[in-house]
C-alpha cells in the first residue's frame, strides 16, 4: 500500500543541484510527489511510495549529488493525500 512521506535532508544541500539530482532518481524509480528548497537551507521531499521503499530513499537521500554534503535525513509518514500523476521539482 502506496503512502506519503515527509523527508528533510540537511547540510549543504542547496545551491549544489540536489533537487535536480533527486528528480532524476525519483524519475528512475517511477515515484510521484515533489522536491523544494526550504528557507530553512534545507531541502524537502514529499513523496507516495510504498512503506518498504522508504530505506531506500533515505538511502539515496544521504547520497546526493557530488557536492551536496548532507549531514542528515529525518523521515515521516504523512497523511496529506497528494493528488500527483508524477514528480515535481518545486521552485519557489
């Protein structure tokens, strides 16, 4: 069963191409959902896939592109109900 995620990644993850680095693997990974810049200096991914996935992304999300320097990733489950056909970079 497919639910929503809440996930901040903190560090340097802004101004570096993270969240075009993360479109592009929730891209190969078919997910729906968005990634954006927080002013916070963090960046934020909302994104519907199934609970057992979840490792995976935070995974990937302490990767990052090659100058991010992520220094932490906290998840959660979220009950807001995105009604997205695809992946988003948000640019605000």
């Amino acid at each position: 069963m497919q639910k929503a995620f809440r996930i901040i990644i903190s560090g340097q993850v802004q101004g570096v191409g993270y969240r075009r680095w993360f479109y592009q693997q929730a891209q190969d990974l078919a997910l729906k959902g968005y990634v954006k810049n927080l002013a916070t200096g963090e960046v934020e991914v909302l994104v519907i896939t199934d609970a057992e996935n979840l490792p995976h992304l935070i995974e990937l999300a302490y990767l990052g592109p090659s100058h991010a320097k992520v220094q932490q990733v906290r998840s959660c489950e979220v009950s807001q109900a995105l009604d997205v056909t695809d992946f988003q970079v948000i640019r605000e």
